[in-house]
C-alpha cells in the first residue's frame, strides 16, 4: 500500500482509508443472500468506481424482479438484477 500512497507527505495513506471505507460500505450495506457484500457484483462494482451519482430501482410486478441501475458521471452505467435473493450484474455499458 506504500507504494500506492497517493501523498507520500500526509501521515495518512488516503488510497487505503477509501478502499478500507468502501469495504466496509459494501459489507453493511450490499451484503445479500449470495454472500457478504464486498463478494458481490454490486459490492465489486462499489469498490472499485465508488459510490454511483444516481440509482433508480424498477419492479417487475409480472416476474417479481428487481431492477437496480447505477449511472456515474464518468458514463458508466450497471444494470443489476435481483434474481434467487442477490443483485446479478446483467449489464454494464457507457451512456
């Protein structure tokens, strides 16, 4: 991780403190029937782009589904699906 200090002048390591902070987001918050939140594709695509500028969520009375949609502002849109208790990544595109 020293390597990768992006302020080698700061006491702090700050690429480290964001990845220990979305790791952690990740597991209280995106943990599922699939396993523990830093192991799913939410989860993942949480930890590695951050936290999305806009998500919107759709059901599907029909079908029971969720859908979940995560935009970025880099263009970057994920599309998860909730299918046997857990968020599947389905799509990943730029707008």
């Amino acid at each position: 991780w020293r390597d990768k200090d992006p302020d080698e002048n700061t006491a702090e390591n700050e690429l480290l403190i964001e990845f220990s902070d979305r790791f952690n987001f990740a597991n209280e918050n995106l943990s599922d029937m699939t396993g523990s939140g830093w192991s799913t594709d939410r989860g993942q695509i949480y930890m590695i782009y951050g936290e999305p500028e806009s998500t919107n969520t759709y059901s599907n009375r029909q079908d029971n589904t969720v859908v979940e949609v995560w935009r970025y502002p880099s263009g970057f849109e994920f599309i998860f699906e909730n299918k046997f208790g857990g968020f599947i990544l389905v799509r990943k595109s730029i707008i």
